[in-house]
C-alpha cells in the first residue's frame, strides 16, 4: 500500500499547476485533473484576457468554462494516501518522511548531496561541514525553480503547436497553388488564340495596304509618266523659241503662265479656319496676328496650336494663281495644303507645300530644308499651282524671278496656306495681303506703268 501511495503521489495526486496534493480534484474534458480552485483561477485569467486561450495547462488542449466534474474517486485516493504517510497520532508526518538509517524525520535538506536528511545525520561525518537547511525551505525553492521553467516549456508547446497549425494548412496551401496554376494556363491558351488571331488580323491587312500602295505608285509612274512627256514636248518648244529672232523671243511667256488672265484668282480667307489669335479684315484679303486669344469656338475646322489660316477656294483641278503683299515682314509661311490636314495638335509637314522666310533667309519646306538665293527682296509672292501637272511654284513678283517649284502628285482638294508668324516685338507686326495678281512675269515696274 505504501508503494502505491508513492505512486499515486507522484503522477496522480499531486495538482500539475500549484504542485500539492489535490485539493477537491476536478477531471476537464481532455481528462486531466487539478484542484477546482487552480482551474477555476486559469478561466479567471483568461476571461480577463491575460492568457491568450483557454487550454488544459498540461496538454494544451482546448476546453470551454465550467467544462470540468468532480472526481471524487480521486478525491478519496488522495485522502488515503495522505493518511497512509502520516505517523500514527500525528496525522502530518509521512511514514516515507523518516530516515532509513535513524528512524528519524526527515527535517533538513543537505544542499551538497541534493538529499533529505535528519537531525542526527545533520551531526554525523557525512553532513558535518555541509550546508544544510529546513527540508520545507528547500522544497520551496524547488517548487519556485520548477514554476519558473513551466513558463519557458508552457511557451515552447505553444510554439510547437502553432508550427503544427501552420503545417497542417501548408496542403491547403499547396492545393491553392495547383488551381492558381490551371487557372494560369487556361489565361495563357486564350491569351494565345488571341494572339494567333491578331497576327491573322494584322497579316490580312498588312496584304491589303501592300496591294493599296503598289496601285498608287502604279498610278504614280503613269502620272508621272505624262508629267514627263508634257516637259519633254514644253522643252522641245522652248528649244524652237530660243532659235527664232531677238523681237519674237521677247514675246515669248512660260507656256503654263502666258494665259495667265485665265487661272488668276480671287482668293479670300476662310475664318472658320484661322486659329483664334489670328485677325481678318472684313473683306477677308488680309490677317495679321492679334494681341490676345479671341474667343472662338474650337470646331474641327480651326487650327488651335499654330497662327494658321487657309483659303476658302478649294482647287480639285486646273490651274490657279493668287498673289499674296508680303511687303518688310521679316518673317512669313506662304504655300499650299491638303484639305485633310490635322488641324490640332504638333504640325506635321507632310501635305504642305510652303516656302518660308526665317531669320532673313527663303527656303523651301522640303526635307531636308532647300534654301533659296534671292537677289532682289520680294514685297509681293506669286503662287502658281497646276494640279494635273503636280506642280506648285513660287515667284518673286518684284522682280518677276522664279523661287521654287514643288514636284509632287496631288489627289483630294488642295487650300491655299497662310501664316502671318510672331509679331517679333512689333518688328513683323505687317498684315498679309490678298492683292489682286497679274500675269507671271510681270513686276512692279509693270504694274506702275
């Protein structure tokens, strides 16, 4: 009975969280058991939210509030036990707690040899110069070192069950990645139809503009094909003129000019077009740059980035030929356009046909740009334009000298361009005027007389 009082006081009586005999054991749903008062202190803890779950202090395992039953089995176990180590009379004393050797209680606790001893063996050889102190004393220091490594190990199963928990939902993890991955493919094979699509889409309409542009320069070569047997026969005429007599050579006048009085034009300014610092005159003959921006309505017709108006004579054909009073402008933009130009936004080159005066010099807006040798300071540009021919051309009406002349091949309708440029601090502050022209060839000395 005393071997199995020992048994039962080592792993069944005694309370895992104050270390004493049970008091009023309690068994809780894992099956441990502990003093109801040491239970019932670990629900207050943690209702007063010191402990971060309400879990069996030996196992760790969860249990709800008031989850516990007597266990009066036990109960009745511990009270025998605790009988069966006491001496006869005295009811405190454990039959265990005497010295094998003396026969007397085991009061003191040799703190070399880690032993209980009594008082006799305290004056034997054995304890004499050891250090010696009150059994009661030194198991409290025990009990207090045995508390203070509960917290550590209490912390590392907490540990070891939260790395248990993150394991456990690394499959789930895993399971995730595996849809993630069909779901990658199944976006891959629609991204790469769609991509097989596009190239069709895109092949087929590469194939088009091919066919497109090989019929316009099929159409080109032709066109310029005439263009090139109309100079050769212009040439071959002028070569005969140049063999006839001094008096009829002087009679002699461009063959695209000398019918001059039957292409000039009466060209105005088209306001539905001019960018809103631009001002016209009512007569619509002459613009020159304004002080501030007027309220206008920004329609797709008007030209909002840059100080341009155009013509209101749209040209499809023929031949046309206007006259434009530059007179000391230092700068100035004059020439010919598509009716299909960006009215908005950066300027883009292409579609105009112009000749420009910058910083003194003429040149002519060509890539690169072609500069032009002038002699006499042109007060007044003609504009000649033959639509069939593909030509446009420049002329210094002062002195009736020919400036430049445009190559191309024109389709769609053609304006004319104006732009009257900065007003350089009131140095080009001069209008552009629509004047009424002559004939090619004629200047000013002409029109005086």
């Amino acid at each position: 009975i005393a071997k199995a009082s020992r048994t039962l006081t080592s792993y069944d009586a005694v309370c895992t969280i104050c270390l004493e005999f049970l008091t009023e054991p309690v068994t809780i749903a894992c099956g441990h058991n502990f003093c109801q008062a040491c239970i019932t202190q670990c629900c207050v803890e943690w209702e007063k939210g010191r402990s971060p779950e309400l879990t069996c202090p030996q196992c760790r395992e969860l249990f709800q509030i008031g989850d516990f039953k007597p266990n009066t089995q036990l109960n009745n176990i511990v009270q025998k036990i605790k009988q069966l180590g006491r001496h006869p009379g005295k009811g405190k004393e454990s039959v265990v707690d005497r010295c094998q050797r003396h026969e007397e209680h085991l009061k003191l606790f040799c703190e070399e040899d880690g032993e209980a001893i009594c008082l006799v063996c305290e004056k034997s050889r054995a304890h004499k110069w050891h250090t010696v102190v009150p059994i009661e004393e030194a198991a409290q220091d025990y009990k207090v070192k045995l508390q203070a490594a509960l917290g550590p190990l209490r912390k590392e199963l907490e540990q070891a069950l939260a790395l248990k928990s993150k394991e456990q939902k690394k499959p789930s993890e895993w399971q995730v990645g595996v849809e993630k991955r069909a779901v990658i493919t199944g976006e891959f094979s629609r991204l790469h139809t769609w991509l097989k699509e596009e190239e069709q889409g895109l092949l087929q309409r590469l194939a088009e503009e091919e066919r497109e542009t090989l019929q316009r320069l099929q159409e080109n070569v032709s066109k310029l094909s005439q263009q090139s047997s109309s100079l050769q026969q212009l040439i071959a005429e002028l070569e005969k003129k140049c063999q006839q007599r001094a008096a009829e050579l002087l009679k002699v006048r461009d063959r695209r000019h000398r019918n001059s009085s039957s292409i000039q034009m009466d060209v105005t300014l088209d306001p539905d077009t001019a960018h809103p610092n631009l001002v016209l005159s009512e007569d619509r003959k002459c613009v020159r740059l304004g002080n501030k921006r007027q309220d206008l309505p920004n329609t797709p017709e008007r030209f909002d980035n840059y100080t341009i108006v155009l013509g209101t004579e749209r040209f499809t054909g023929r031949r046309r030929y206007w006259e434009v009073e530059v007179g000391d402008k230092t700068e100035w933009d004059l020439g010919v356009c598509r009716e299909s130009v960006s009215r908005k936004g950066e300027f883009t080159h292409k579609g105009y046909w112009r000749v420009i005066l910058r910083d003194g010099e003429y040149k002519a807006c060509t890539s690169p740009l072609t500069p032009l040798p002038v002699s006499v300071r042109p007060s007044r540009v003609g504009i000649f334009l033959d639509y069939e021919a593909g030509e446009v051309s420049f002329y210094n009406v002062t002195d009736g000298s020919h400036l430049f002349t445009f190559i191309d091949t024109f389709s769609g309708t053609l304006r004319p361009y104006f732009c009257p440029c900065n007003n350089a601090g009131g140095k080009n502050a001069a209008p552009l005027i629509i004047c009424p022209p002559l004939a090619v060839g004629s200047t000013d000395q002409d029109r005086a007389m």
